[in-house]
C-alpha cells in the first residue's frame, strides 16, 4: 500500500477512535506465538519506557475474529497467528472495514509431541499410528466406525501396553489446526483405505474426501482437550508419565528439564530439522497488523519495530532462544519490509 492510502487510512482511523490514544497496545492470538510476543513487548516496554503491550492467548481463530471485528479503540491491534489468515476471515476483516491488515511471517516452529522424561519409553510414532490413536473414526469394510483402540498396543503389538492419553488444543487454536492438516491429514492418506480412494476419486474429490473424514478427533476420552494454556499441559504430563502433550516446539524447548520429546516417524524436533524439513510436522508463523490503527494507538511502530528487528528474528536473537526457528535472510527481509512499510497483505 502506498504512505498516501496509509495516511488516509490514519485519518479514517482517527476520524473512528478519536485522536491518539494513550491506551496500551492490544494484542490477541495464538497461544503459541504468545511466548515470542510478550517477549517482544517486555523489550520494547524496557527500552522506551512505554507501558508494555496487553497480549492475550485467545488461540489463533479467536484471535482472528476479534482482530476482524472491527476499527477502533474497542478492537485490538495486533493478532498472532500459528497458521496463515484464511479467505473467510479475511472476508470477516473486511466485511467490518478492517481493509488494510500487513502479514507478518516471523519464523517457524515444530508441532512437538511430548511425553514426561520420567518416561521410560522412547517413544517413536509415524504419522499413521498418530491418526489411528486419535482419530473419531477409522475406517472398516467401506464404511467408518467409532475409534476402537484404547492402547498403543491395539493400534501396533510393538508399542508399549499403555493407554492412549494425549492431551491438545481446542478447536480454536491454530495449533490443533496444523496438527490436523500436518500430521493426522499426512498418517490418513498413508493407510490403505485412503490409498484405495485416492485411485478412485479425482483429485478434488479426494482433498475433500480427506477433510471430511480424517479431520474430527475422537471425544471418547484418550484425546481430552486442554485448553488454550499450554503450560497447563506441561503440568499434566509432569503428573502422568504416560500422558502425551501436543504444543508448539518452543514450550518442549522451555520445558526440556522435564519433558522430552516423542519422534515422528523417526525424527525429534530441533532447530535443525525444523529448518531443513526433515521433521514433517512443522509450521509457519505469524502476525498480523491492522494498519488503521498505526499512528493512532501510541507506540504501535516502535512496537513493530522492535518485533522485526534483528536482535528479535535474526538467528541468534532473543526469539530464536524461546524456541522459535529464524526465518532465511531473503524470507526476514519480506518481513520487515512489509511491516515497516505497512503492505497490505496479498495472499486473497
């Protein structure tokens, strides 16, 4: 977006929310992209004297409705993300005068699987037996029926005789969304029903046969929703060695002094297999601006500023040491020049 549609869009903003507001920044989102934002705003609170930013773990969907809901003091400014801004909630921004909104991709991160270090197993899951342990359905004779498998042991005679207990994010979170698509999506499509009707089906038919069917967890018990809070996870599993926890790669980071980490198909999330792909249930992640409240909210650029500099994002900086994995020179570049120049995102 050009500085005179920006200004413009400063002016309407004023025109909504009166002149400059002393209220503090708000911010929404993913709870796995909290750690990295309170980080942020506890930096930028020591360096400018500013009073730090208010940043709630709403998770990444409830974050996007109240970041879309509208312009003005009563909104936030700022929302995280554990995943990119879908079309309707891009429609939702702009059908509430929400019209210029910069995307933020500030690093990635790994979907770890985690399990007490009291834990005698080393565990090693593919994608497959995490479907089958968790899905609401499993396929049997053309047709679907309720999850049998209590144990790791029904789903395969070499896992341990231990019930299956993980517990994930809610429907809201960004993080049960990746975990879905990455992992339950990616051990589906790998069984031999889905093999079978994906030569059967084109290949539209076949992603919406995949959404449609290996997208609902199992509400039968093994699989028991945690909330928002991911340190309330970590708590769980240092109570029951045989729990599993799904979380974002930075709170198995800050937490390895209990937990350990549960490989996938034969890798453990690290740095360096979230960086070079090889271990396949990783992510993106991101924030998003409402510019029409840039020069509006008091200490907003300084704010941004901070979060996209290179003692934040560069690898080395104090996000990489919470857990987050950089982002390459060319890709951190995009970054701070669509937040500093407020470039309305394109992505729709």
């Amino acid at each position: 977006m050009k500085l005179r549609s920006i200004a413009l869009t400063a002016v309407v903003a004023v025109a909504i929310a009166g002149p400059a507001q002393a209220r503090a920044i708000k911010i929404v989102g993913s709870s796995t992209v909290f750690p990295y934002t309170q980080a942020v705003s506890e930096e930028y609170a020591n360096n400018t004297g500013n009073e730090a930013p208010i940043v709630e773990s709403t998770g990444t969907g409830g974050g996007m409705k109240a970041f879309c809901a509208g312009v003005g003091e009563a909104h936030p400014d700022i929302t995280g993300a554990s995943r990119a801004m879908k079309q309707s909630e891009y429609d939702l921004c702009q059908s509430n005068g929400v019209n210029s909104v910069s995307e933020a991709l500030i690093g990635y991160d790994g979907l770890s699987i985690g399990v007490s270090k009291k834990s005698t197993v080393d565990w090693d899951l593919s994608e497959v037996q995490l479907y089958k342990a968790l899905i609401a359905e499993v396929p049997v004779a053309g047709g679907f029926v309720p999850n049998p498998y209590k144990k790791w042991s029904d789903i395969d005679s070499s896992l341990p005789d231990i019930a299956i207990r993980v517990y994930g994010p809610p429907p809201t979170s960004g993080t049960r969304d990746a975990f879905v698509e990455l992992a339950m999506h990616d051990g589906c499509k790998a069984t031999g029903h889905f093999k079978k009707k994906k030569d059967e089906l084109d290949k539209k038919a076949f992603k919406s046969y995949v959404k449609e069917n290996c997208s609902r967890m199992r509400t039968d018990g093994p699989f028991i929703e945690a909330g928002e809070n991911d340190n309330l996870i970590v708590q769980r599993l240092n109570a029951d060695e045989t729990a599993f926890g799904i979380f974002g790669y930075s709170f198995l980071f800050e937490n390895q002094d209990t937990l350990k980490a549960v490989k996938v198909d034969g890798v453990a999330p690290s740095f360096e297999t979230i960086a070079d792909n090889s271990y396949d249930i990783a992510r993106p992640l991101f924030f998003y601006v409402k510019n029409q409240h840039r020069g509006v909210i008091e200490g907003m650029e300084e704010f941004l500023n901070e979060y996209v500099s290179d003692g934040a994002l560069a690898p080395g900086g104090y996000l990489s040491e919470r857990g987050l994995t950089p982002l390459s020179d060319e890709l951190r570049t995009k970054t701070v020049n669509d937040v500093t120049n407020s470039v309305h995102m394109d992505r729709y």
